[in-house]
C-alpha cells in the first residue's frame, strides 16, 4: 500500500482483542506489512511458504489471516471500506439497491472434480461465481458453486445471506436467468424486490443493458486482474521492509 492508501485503511482495521482489555499480546509485525503480504500472495498466486523473505514469515502471515478469517474480521474489514467509499460518494453507507449475476469460470486440472461441473448454456467445465453489488459495483455478497448450478438455486441462498447482512436491501436487478419462483420468494421470503432486466428480441449485437452492465463490469475487472497475473512479464515490485 502506499502511504495515502495506509492512512484510509489505518482507522478501518479491526481493533486487536488485546486493545480491547480482552487478553492476548501484541502482534509482533506491523498490520500494514502483514496486509501488504497477504495482497501479494493473493496477487501473485503463490504458495503460503513462497513468501518472499522481505515481507514477515509466512507461518506469522497466515496465522494472522486464519485468525481474521476465524473471526470473520475480513468481512468486517471490507464491510468498512465499502461504506467509506460510498460516503465518499455521496451515498449511505448501507445500499438499498443491488445487482445479481453469475459468471461461469474454467477450473484448473488440481480442482477436484467433487467441487466443479459442466456448464451447459457455456459450454464450460469448472465453477461459478455468483455475486450481488450495489449500484457503485462494490461488492455485497458471493457465492462459488460448481458450474452446474443453476443461477436461481444459487440466488436463492445468497440473496437471503445478503439481505442478512444488508437489511435496508430492497431492491435487486437481475438478467433474464432469474425469473420464475424466485421472484415470488423474494418478495415473501425476503421483503426484497427482484427486478429482471431483459434483453428485447429486436436488440442485435453487443448492447449495455440498464443495471446490469454494473455486475457486468466486476466480472470484467476479475477477469482482467487474473489475466494480467498470468501474462504479465514484469518483475514483481520489490516488497515493503
């Protein structure tokens, strides 16, 4: 991170039971070190114990994510700095609009095959990744299923796992893939509207669909990070001491 980044991230960073009078010790390494090591792994796709040497050792830099993930404290955190940026942009920090939308990615030959399918629509053996976003495209909830899931079976889980989580929630938009029962079940189940936005028959080409084109340009960021860490020819940039 770098220096302005540290100071918004700094006050948003979950307070250590230790701080609170609740027993435990100091961590040993600085927060910003260990978080900078844990993008890096996550950017770079390495092994726990390929950490390189500049950052702090990788069993100290996996207890503290464990811990974190233990805890759910890594939600707490992004929790925060999604309700940043949308105070930042003039908006509530809780959203009361959101967008729906799975994506069907290939599976590497080492996943196992009792956590992939085949997608038939694509054409595509692997896993699907459904997610909701408000209107901003920030992240509210995801879900990773094996390809063969059906988008409203997944939708029907993570849309109640959501509006858990966001209760001023109440409003949805979602493709053509979601219409049916859930729509119903929504309403009833979960007070929460789920607006489909078709594609008409006489629209030829490429076309930005209302709403829809905001998850649309989160897949297109996923796949474009996860691109360049595999094509990308240049040195990794030298880690913070």
């Amino acid at each position: 991170m770098t220096d302005a980044e540290w100071a918004v991230v700094r006050p948003l960073l979950p307070v250590p039971g230790w701080m609170r009078g609740r027993g435990g010790q100091p961590e040993a390494y600085c927060h910003r070190a260990i978080l900078d090591a844990v993008r890096y792994l996550v950017d770079n796709g390495i092994k726990w114990r390929a950490m390189p040497t500049g950052f702090p050792p990788w069993d100290r830099v996996y207890a503290f994510f464990r811990r974190w993930r233990d805890h759910v404290l890594v939600r707490e955190f992004h929790d925060r700095l999604r309700g940043r940026v949308r105070q930042e942009s003039g908006r509530d920090a809780e959203p009361t609009a959101g967008v729906i939308d799975s994506q069907s990615v290939k599976a590497d030959a080492v996943v196992g095959a009792d956590s992939r399918g085949f997608d038939g629509g694509k054409l595509l053996n692997g896993r699907k990744r459904h997610v909701v976003v408000d209107t901003l495209g920030l992240l509210l909830g995801v879900m990773v299923t094996a390809a063969d899931i059906g988008d409203r079976a997944a939708a029907k889980v993570l849309l109640e796992r959501v509006t858990d989580a966001h209760h001023r929630l109440e409003l949805v938009w979602a493709d053509g893939g979601y219409t049916g029962s859930l729509v119903e079940h929504c309403l009833a189940a979960l007070a929460l509207v789920l607006a489909i936005v078709k594609r008409s028959d006489d629209m030829r080409g490429f076309v930005v669909l209302p709403k829809r084109w905001i998850v649309e340009r989160l897949f297109a960021h996923l796949m474009r990070a996860a691109a360049w860490s595999v094509t990308s020819n240049d040195p990794p940039a030298a880690p913070r001491r």
